[in-house]
C-alpha cells in the first residue's frame, strides 16, 4: 500500500513532465519515418560527444577510444556520401573540441573522414562490421604515419593510439554498428 502512495504521488508531482514526454514520444512516433535520420545522427553525436568527454579523464592513452569513425561509416553506410562526409567532418570537429586537444594539426584529419563518408556507400554490399573494420585499419595507418612524420609526434602514442582505436572500433562495429543499424533500417 506504501509503494502505491509513493507512485500515485510521484505521478501528481511529475504529471507535467510526464504529459509532455507522453506528447513527444507521440508524436515522435508518428513522424518516426522523418525523424528517424535526425535521431540516428543525435544518437551518433551523443556517442562521439562521450567518447570526448572520456578521452579529458585519461587524455594520454585514451585517445584511441573515438566513435569517429563509427559516426562517419553508419552515416555514410545509411545515408549516402553527402550526409557520411560531411557528418564526418562534423564530428571531428566535434570530438576535437569537447576534448579539448583541438590544435592546427587535427585540421590535416579532417579530408580522411570526408573521404571514408564519400567512399563508404560504394561498399555497401559488405557489412557494416565489414567495411567499419577495413576503413577504420586504413585511417589508422594515415593517421600514424601522418602523426609521426608530418607532424613529429611521438611514435610510443601513436601506435597504443593504433592499437586502442583499432580494437575499440572492432568492438564498435562488431556489436553497436549492426543495432544502430537495424534502428535506422526499421
């Protein structure tokens, strides 16, 4: 009997919110086929905003752990190269500033996510783990080679970068690609 008090007073209290939420969740369902690409892209914004935030709690070793590359291949994959590419070069952007390590340097990686979102849809008849694997190695590499050469960055960051990014992105798209994916295709 304690327990139903608490809830029927929990629902007078929040009645409002719950009005409204019951509201949009209404009405999300209704336009689901017109909103679902926004959703699929805020869902992807939220995952690279996290994975940004994380990379400021263990900025040294933890910058291999992107949804970059995640964002750019299901927007790409989805959606065709216009919306890959450009989403791409958003989220680096993205990334870059709320991780706070946005320097000169980071505008040299912003053609390769515009390449991967144009290149990606011309892949489609492999799978989404398939394709988010082979491009996220060839990133990899650039990026390492570009890090150390061009940029005289250090080569024991670059290659755990080259390791935790490969393998993050593996896990990435082995489990959370194929259901972001089944999402979108609903």
């Amino acid at each position: 009997m304690q327990l139903i008090k608490k809830i029927n007073h929990y629902l007078k209290r929040h009645q409002g919110i719950l009005i409204i939420l019951f509201l949009v969740l209404l009405i999300g369902a209704i336009f689901l086929r017109y909103l679902k690409p926004f959703f699929i892209g805020v869902l992807l914004l939220i995952l690279v905003t996290l994975s940004a935030l994380c990379s400021r709690i263990v900025p040294k070793y933890g910058t291999g752990f992107e949804c970059i590359m995640l964002a750019t291949v299901l927007m790409g994959y989805i959606y065709g190269s216009p919306y890959g590419a450009l989403f791409g070069c958003f989220c680096v952007i993205l990334y870059y500033l709320f991780a706070g390590q946005f320097t000169p340097e980071i505008i040299a990686f912003i053609p390769l996510y515009l390449l991967v979102g144009l290149l990606v849809p011309f892949f489609t008849f492999s799978s989404i783990t398939t394709i988010g694997i082979i491009f996220t190695l060839i990133y990899d590499i650039i990026s390492v080679l570009l890090s150390v050469f061009m940029f005289g960055m250090s080569i024991e960051e670059n290659v755990i970068f080259f390791f935790t990014n490969l393998g993050f992105n593996y896990l990435l798209f082995s489990y959370l690609a194929p259901f972001i994916l089944r999402l979108a295709t609903l």
